[in-house]
C-alpha cells in the first residue's frame, strides 16, 4: 500500500496503518467501534436538539457548551471504554483519559456546538483514532441532517452508503471554499479576517457554516473544492483528515508542509488546488485592527 497521496505528500491514515501494524480485521473492528461510538454520540444530540436550556462559555468569549455536548461525549467514552478499555482518549470537554497509549481516540462531542444552541443543523459527532498523533481512522455523524461518514486506509471514504471523493477543481477562481474563525480571533490579529478576504475575492465563494470536521467531511465528498483553518484542536480535524485523504484528497500545514496536528492550522483540498491555495495563503498578511473595528489590537500586536 503506498503511504503518497496524489500531490506527493505522506498519507498520514496510510502511514499510520502501516506502522501500527493492527492484526487481520481490527482496523475493520476498529471503524466499527467509531461508526457505533459516533452513532451514540448524536443520538443524545437529536433527543435534545431545540430543547436546550442551558447555555454557558467556556474559556475565550464566544465559546460554548450546553448540557448536550456533556451527554453525546458521556455516550461516546461508555462505548469506547467497553470496546477499547486500554485505548487512551482525547475528548473536547473531559480532555485527556486513560494512558497515553500509542492508539487513541480523539473526541468532539458536539462540533458546531454555537450552531446547535441557535437551531441551526449544521453540527455533528466526530470519533477518530489517532497512532502516535497521526490520523488513523474515523466516523463523524450529522443527525440533523441524517449523514454518517466514515473512512480508514484501504477501505474508503463514504457518506451513507455512497462513496466520496474529492472535487478535481484546478483553480481557486472556479472552486468553492471553506473556512472558520477561531474563538480567539476577538483578541488577536492573525484572525483568519484578510485570507477570508483574499479568497472570498478571488474564488466563487467562502462558506463559513461553523463545525470543522463537517467541512473536511464536505472537502471529502466534493461538496466544497477547499478547506483551511487555524486554531484547531485535535477532536477537530482526527475523523475529518482521513476522510480528507481516503477519498483522494491532500491535507497539510498553510506551507504545503505535513499535517501537525498540534499546530491548529490545516489545509485541506484535492491535489488540483493546493499548490494555488498554499501559495495565497502564504500572501496573506494580518489585517489592522482598525479595519475591522478593533483599534486596540493595533497597539497590543508584536
């Protein structure tokens, strides 16, 4: 099984197979457990959804939680400790449980959690299992939209039971984009404001629907030709960047460079597009502060 994606970057879901080594029919048992462990995550999340009443922030202004973000991650880590006990798990609102074993899994309970406390249903459950910090596997569920995708090394990227890939758009002036502002944009510069800019400009469209691993799910199935973002978290991207990849797509750093998945920033795309859309963004400057209504920031940047 070759480890290269199309543009010639390590397939960071084939490598990880490759050297984790996982016996004859785990890696099928294993997106098995993500399938049921996504499922349990959302069917909290449809019993809910319109019903929340508590809504708090935590952290940075702007980012929330409500009482069904605690009951789909509750769900998951059942169905995880029962089927993968010695598995350890990264999940967005417990954070790190279990020893840091070689396999483990990331969590986003509720991506789109501002979406869902407004009513709008663009939100999903995300499961992924990474191998010494690469992606590996995964399965991420929209119940209000009734999509479940899913994806491993040799075995596909799919949505229902409809197989994905990537759009083949070779030029930004002819694709459809995505992006997504981090929660510390309010305080900060480097907010993603001027690449919204410079591409909304220079492509057919941004779409910013708020949930980052639906958009790699969208990237994967060709809903949009490109992706990128910064301030990510792990549960973010894990499930999102195998699709991304199994369905014949290239994810990376703003530079071209592989995946970090500490780093917050990817760039996800077919391999018609990323050499254009690397070398935007690396034209891209912060905007001034005063441009968008925040002078201060002018006088607080290094």
């Amino acid at each position: 099984m070759s480890t290269m994606s199309p543009a010639g970057i390590p397939g960071h879901s084939n490598a990880a197979l490759i050297e984790a080594n996982l016996q004859p029919g785990e890696l099928e048992r294993l997106l098995g457990v993500a399938r049921a462990a996504a499922q349990a995550g959302a069917q909290p999340l449809r019993e809910l959804f319109g019903q929340v009443l508590k809504v708090q922030e935590k952290g940075a202004a702007g980012n929330l939680v409500t009482e069904a973000d605690h009951a789909a991650e509750a769900a998951v880590l059942a169905l995880l400790a029962v089927q993968t006990p010695d598995f350890g798990v990264i999940a967005e609102e417990s954070g790190r449980r279990g020893a840091a074993t070689d396999l483990q899994w990331c969590v986003d309970p509720l991506d789109g959690t501002t979406n869902y406390a407004h009513g709008f249903p663009f939100f999903a459950t995300s499961v992924g299992l990474i191998w010494r910090g690469r992606p590996l596997l995964g399965a991420l569920v929209l119940p209000a939209l009734e999509q479940e995708f899913w994806a491993a090394p040799g075995l596909g990227a799919w949505c229902n039971n409809e197989r994905l890939q990537v759009s083949a758009c070779p030029r930004v002036a002819d694709a459809l984009l995505a992006t997504g502002f981090a929660y510390d944009r309010i305080g900060r510069l480097d907010n993603n404001y001027a690449e919204f800019a410079w591409f909304t400009h220079r492509s057919h469209g941004v779409r910013r629907a708020g949930a980052a691993a639906v958009d790699l799910a969208y990237v994967a199935a060709g809903r949009v030709d490109g992706y990128w973002e910064r301030g990510l978290a792990p549960w973010d991207l894990a499930a999102g960047v195998v699709l991304v990849e199994q369905a014949g797509g290239v994810v990376s750093g703003y530079d071209g460079s592989p995946l970090d998945l500490a780093s917050g920033r990817v760039l996800a795309c077919g391999p018609a597009l990323q050499a254009e859309m690397v070398a935007d963004l690396a034209r891209c400057r912060p905007l001034s502060g005063a441009s968008f209504g925040a002078p201060e920031l002018d006088t607080t940047a290094p």
